[in-house]
C-alpha cells in the first residue's frame, strides 16, 4: 500500500493535469469560426495578397488559380521568389498578366527570408490592406472579401485564420491534431480576439493587415530577425493597443503543411526552436510533455499494482480523459479517430522536437529552413 500523502499527492498532480486537457478542449471550443459570407460588394479597400515564394511550384498552382477565382475584380496579386529553382517563376508566368512576379534582391545579413519576400512584396503594393499568403493555401472565391468583411466587422487592424489542414500520411494525422492543440494553449489563442487580453498570435499562412498599422509598426522590416514573424507581428500590433482577430475557417481556405516527413520535422522543429533561444525554457516543455501527457498514463497500473482502488478509479479515469481528447481533436481536424489512440506518440516526436531543439540550442546552432541559416536571437532581442 502506498502512503496516504503519497496517493494524494498523486490525486493533485493529476487535477492538474485534467485541468490542463481541459483548457485544450475549452480553447477548441471558444475559437470564432468564420465561414463565406454571402454574395455582397467587393472589399471597401483594394486588397494586395503578397506570397514569399522559394521553390514552392508544387503548391503554387493551386493556390494562383484559386486566388484568380476570388470574386473580388481589384484584388493585386504579387508573388515575391527567393531565387527558386524548380521552375517556380514558369509557374507564375503560366498565370497570366493578373500575377506579378518580384524577384527579390539578395537576402541582407541579420534578415529572415520570409520576412524579406514580405518586405519587398508589401513595399511594391498599393492596396489599402495587406494580405500575406503562404504558396500552399488554397481559399474559395469569397474567402478574401469574407475575411476582409470581418476585419471591418470588427475594426480590426490585423486578422488571420485557421486553414483547413490536409493530413495525408501517417505522421501527419498523428502529430498535427497534438500541434493544434499545443498552439491552441500554449498562445491562449481564442483570447486574441479579447481586447483586454494580452495574448497575441496570428497565423502566417493567411495573415491580413491594414496598411497604416503595417507602417505604424514597422513592417517586416522591424522584425527582420524573427523566425516566428507571425506571432511577433501579432505582439507588436498589441503593443500599439491594435486590434487583433484570429478565427478557425476551415470552409475559407485549405492547406497541407508539410509534403513529407523530413520537411514536418524541419518545419515544426523550426517553429518549436524559434530564433529566441532558451534552455530553460526549452527544459520545462521537456518536462511538461512528459509529465502531462506520459506520466498519467502510469496511474492506472500504479493502482492496479498496489492494490489503491483510488488510483485505479483515477488512472481509469485518466485513460478515459486523454484519450477521448486526443480522439476528438483527430477527428475534429480530419483524422480518424484511431490516429487519437495513438497520442503517445505523437508526444514522443514532440519529446524528440524538444530534445533536438535543446541540443542545437545549447550548441548555439542556426535554426534552418529551405536551405537558409539563421542565427539564434538572445531573448529579449529588439529585433
């Protein structure tokens, strides 16, 4: 038999972990959905849409042509390439004269390529908003005027949405329903869209902003360095007591992440990196995953095996909890169920993530991305 503090420290440990689970599945909840609006006036402002391109010309087509198809007759369409070279810039061409190519000058030191694609696009447009796009998002023909409808709705100043994300691998419908789910707490991110909040976030793949608060805060250009140059726009629009809103639109737009599974742990072990560096706080998501997600999976044999009928109700209980979680996001996201059931090993490639991106930390090693190098920033960097 255990001691009695022992299985009530147990007892804690797990509300804890109940209550954490179950901030994910309340966030889920509290996500404004934005879906088509109907049949109305173009947007009140022209609208620019701005894609950082860098050999993306198996995504591209699908994304131009659904973008040509958008019922909005004055949107500017600018693809911005970063010295692609399979055959990108023939797909743009293959588009027509409505799709402007700018080949971008070489990437100055100290800036992030993303950043400078979207620096260089937004500096060669003139529309009223700015729309950053990734190559692989695809969005039916009333997704730009619906979003930028929102935007006024709401006088917002920047609003990005949630795609529809296409998992086709195996991998992929194990780990991307636990990176949603990361995102969702780990930003808080249906909090955005409270004012008072301090949460800030936004999602580059479908990211829209007014001009006038893109010159107020400098643009791309003021946060050069950032890897994750979403989330700090999102920031420094908050800091200049901006607007924020960020829906899920799954009937607005479609997107597949990653292509396979080398280019998914490039690209999450970037976003899980960042170009802010800490150990410390690297170490506690380390222990975090564990000890959220791992360890409460222990309690039911730890009942079983010492005969606490407490601890076997509990770790029952647990069994129940987390794994209908992760069954209900898996499906919520497209997946089928069963890819929920095997939610430890999605935690597992996330323990990996963390790992790798401790290591490369602590070596001072560059993040990397489509064949770029970028140096780790010291927290707190201004830019």
């Amino acid at each position: 038999m255990l001691p009695l503090w022992t299985v009530g420290l147990i007892v804690l440990l797990a509300l804890v972990v109940l209550v954490y689970q179950g901030a994910a599945i309340l966030f889920a909840y509290q996500m404004p959905e934005l879906g088509p609006a109907p049949p109305g006036a173009p947007p009140s402002g022209r609208v620019s849409v701005i894609i950082p391109t860098r050999n993306e010309a198996e995504d591209l087509p699908g994304t131009l042509e659904s973008l040509l198809a958008q019922d909005d007759p004055n949107l500017e369409i600018v693809v911005v390439d970063g010295g692609s070279t399979d055959g990108t810039q023939a797909v743009v061409a293959a588009h027509g004269a409505r799709v402007r190519r700018i080949d971008e000058a070489p990437l100055p030191a100290g800036w992030v390529g993303k950043n400078w694609a979207c620096w260089t696009g937004a500096q060669s447009t003139e529309g009223e908003w700015l729309l950053f796009l990734d190559a692989d998002v695809r969005t039916v023909p009333s997704a730009v005027r619906s979003v930028v409808g929102y935007a006024d709705s709401e006088r917002a100043d920047l609003v990005s949405i949630s795609p529809r994300v296409e998992m086709v691998g195996f991998w992929e419908r194990v780990v991307l329903p636990f990176f949603v789910q990361m995102v969702l707490v780990y930003f808080r991110a249906p909090r955005v869209n409270d004012d008072s909040s301090h949460a800030a976030i936004a999602n580059g793949q479908f990211l829209l902003i007014r001009r006038e608060m893109y010159r107020r805060l400098g643009g791309h250009a003021a946060i050069r360095s950032y890897v994750l140059e979403d989330v700090e726009l999102a920031r420094r629009v908050r800091g200049l007591h901006g607007r924020l809103r960020m829906t899920s639109s799954p009937d607005l737009a479609t997107t597949r992440m990653y292509r396979n599974c080398a280019e998914m742990f490039e690209g999450l072990l970037k976003n899980v990196h960042g170009g802010e560096f800490s150990a410390a706080r690297q170490t506690g998501f380390l222990v975090g995953l564990v000890g959220l997600f791992w360890l409460p999976l222990a309690v039911l044999p730890l009942g079983l095996w010492t005969g606490s009928l407490v601890l076997t109700l509990l770790g029952a209980f647990l069994w129940v909890a987390l794994f209908g979680k992760h069954v209900g996001f898996a499906r919520g996201l497209g997946a089928p169920a069963a890819y929920g059931l095997l939610y430890p090993l999605a935690v597992g490639y996330y323990v990996v993530l963390v790992g790798t991106s401790l290591v490369r930390g602590v070596r001072r090693r560059p993040v990397e991305w489509k064949g770029r190098r970028y140096d780790l920033l010291e927290p707190g960097h201004p830019n």
